[in-house]
C-alpha cells in the first residue's frame, strides 16, 4: 500500500516503524495529532512530495527506479542523503557501540569473543566514516557542480575540466556496500557468540543491526538507483553540448 498525501501521519508509522528514521531526517517530531501528511508536511515546510518519495521508497522496495524521485534536485536528494549519514554517525553507531559496552560490563563468559566484536564494529565504524566522507567531501560537491552547470546558460570551461578529472562513473565503480559487513557482523553474534549473563543485550544489539542494515541498504538504493544515473545523465547533456559548442 502506497502512502499518499491524504492519509494521516501516525498511520504511515503504523504501516512500518521503520519510517520513523525517514521522520526523523525531515526533522519532523511526534505529536501531529490526526493531522495528514500534507498537513504536517506543509507546517514543518516541507516538500511534499520529495517525503512521499522518500517513505514510499522505504517501505516498498520495489518502487524504484522512478522518475519522479529523479525530477527533484541534486541538493535536496543530497541534503536528506547527508542527513541520513548524519543520524548514522551521531545517534545509531553510539547505540550499538553503548550496546556492546553494556554487554562487556555486564560480564559475558567468553570476554575474547566480545573483544573481537568490539573490534570489529570499531573497524567497521571507520569504514563508514571513510565512505560517507568521501560522498561528503568529494561525491556531493561534484554533483552540485554539474547540476549548477547544467542549470546555467553559459558554457564554462572549467566544468569541462572537472568532468575530465571527475565523473560519477568512477563513484559507481568505486562505490561499496557499507550493509556487507553488517550481515557479517549479525552472523557472528548469532552463530558465535557464547551463552552470556543477560541474553536480551546480546538481543538488542541484533535488533538495531539489523534495523541499521535495512536503513543502509535503502540509503545505498537512493544513491545507486536515483543519484547516480540523474547525474550521469546531466554529464551526457553536458558532454553534448560541449560537443556542439566546437563544431
Ligand atoms: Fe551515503
Ligand atoms: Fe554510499
């Protein structure tokens, strides 16, 4: 079932919790009543219609590709896409690692075993900061770039200089599942992990792995599915008219 515009906030977190995050990133805060998504949308001076996208992306994950998601702009497919990498790194990373410093305190059996989790989830966290980084600092500046030189009347050669050292192609090539490793992580708490004092710990930390890796999974989506072709196809656009300029 598809959210619309009409049908009231509190059952799109009724549908599926998970959309809670997506709430969350738009800065959207519980108590909205019997209000609809438009109405709360429009107080909290929101685009409709790129949170509908959004959400419906999220609960179905067979509504992309769509073009609609691909008509709204770079920025504000990057801002929510910053913002995701934001409430990863400051509220989701802190409550596992709270998790596993909770399961180390509260005397586990096999203290090595844990050890090794806590250090693998420490390497795992750097990754994921190297990942994001790098979209930050590297992927999104790019992309806006391209999207202000397709917009513009003017041709300027130093997009074409840009695009020489550059191009989206290279970011989807390079590209990584940052999801993998939590797969990985989950199998070894389930398969591995001994018998501890507190088992609901050890279940709670499944809990919001698997929630992250949803997220993430759904985050990559957006930037391999939406993202990336919207930007390759302004690079062709671009590139084109490059192309007629000499001629
Ligand atoms: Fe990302
Ligand atoms: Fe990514």
């Amino acid at each position: 079932m598809l959210i619309t515009k009409n049908i009231k906030m509190a059952d799109v977190i009724h549908m599926n919790y998970f959309t809670l995050s997506v709430l969350n990133r738009f800065g959207i805060e519980l108590g909205f009543g019997d209000k609809t998504v438009v109405e709360v949308c429009k107080k909290a001076n929101i685009d409709v219609d790129f949170f509908l996208e959004i959400a419906n992306a999220f609960v179905d994950k067979d509504y992309f590709p769509k073009k609609q998601l691909q008509s709204f702009s770079v920025k504000l497919i990057t801002d929510y896409l910053r913002k995701t990498h934001y409430e990863y790194h400051q509220i989701k990373v802190p409550e596992i690692e709270n998790l596993i410093e909770d399961m180390v305190k509260s005397g586990y059996t096999d203290k090595e075993n844990l050890v090794l989790l806590k250090k693998f989830f420490n390497d795992y966290k750097q990754e994921l900061l190297n990942h994001t980084q790098r979209e930050e600092t590297v992927v999104f500046p790019y992309a806006i770039s391209i999207e202000d030189a397709y917009n513009s009347k003017t041709l300027e050669n130093s997009v074409f200089d840009l695009m020489e050292t550059y191009s989206i192609s290279i970011f989807q090539n390079e590209h990584e599942n940052i999801d993998e490793k939590l797969f990985d992580l989950k199998n070894i708490i389930i398969k591995y992990l001994p018998k501890q004092k507190k088992s609901e710990n050890c279940h709670k930390l499944l809990y919001e792995l698997f929630s992250l890796e949803q997220d993430m999974i759904d985050h990559s989506r957006i930037e391999d599915k939406v993202f990336v072709p919207k930007i390759r196809d302004m690079e062709k656009v671009i590139t084109k008219r490059f192309a007629e300029k000499k001629q």
